[in-house]
C-alpha cells in the first residue's frame, strides 16, 4: 500500500519499488516503468542491491528530467527517492 504525502498543496503518493536482486538494467528499466504511470510530484522510493544502481539511477534521473531526491546505503542496500518530473 502506498503512503500518501503532502507536496507543494498537491496530494502526492510514496511508491515503494523493491528491485532487490536485480542486476543492471532491470532496475532503472523497472523504476522508468513505475515513473510513467505516476502523477507529476509522486514519489517512488526504489530499493536495489545491485552495485551499478548507484551510478545508473543518478544518471537516468539527471536524462529524464526526475529528481533525485535522496539516495543511501546501509550495507549491500541501495535506496533511491525519486519525485516524478513531468518535461514538456
């Protein structure tokens, strides 16, 4: 179940994307699929353990026109915070 969130006056939702086990590209690849059927200002925070995430996740944000908003490790443990960005 998706946690729902207050952003700038407009209600907004936090998707969780477990991508664990997943070796590069499946885990951007299932991130931009979980994007495109998100409201503009959602959240999907994306779990990974593959190493690679921690450069291909940053990159397809900065691509795509997403925000990165947060990234941490804890152990193999990726998490990326992403607010879904609508470019015109």
């Amino acid at each position: 179940m998706a946690d729902i969130y207050w952003h700038r006056n407009v209600m907004s939702q936090t998707i969780t994307l477990d991508a664990s086990g997943l070796m590069c590209p499946l885990p951007v690849l299932k991130l931009r699929k979980r994007l495109a059927s998100l409201a503009e200002g959602d959240l999907i925070s994306m779990i990974a353990t593959d190493p690679a995430a921690v450069i291909d996740v940053p990159h397809y944000c900065q691509e795509s026109g997403h925000e990165l908003v947060e990234q941490h490790q804890a152990g193999e443990r990726l998490t990326f915070v992403v607010r879904c960005c609508r470019v015109s």
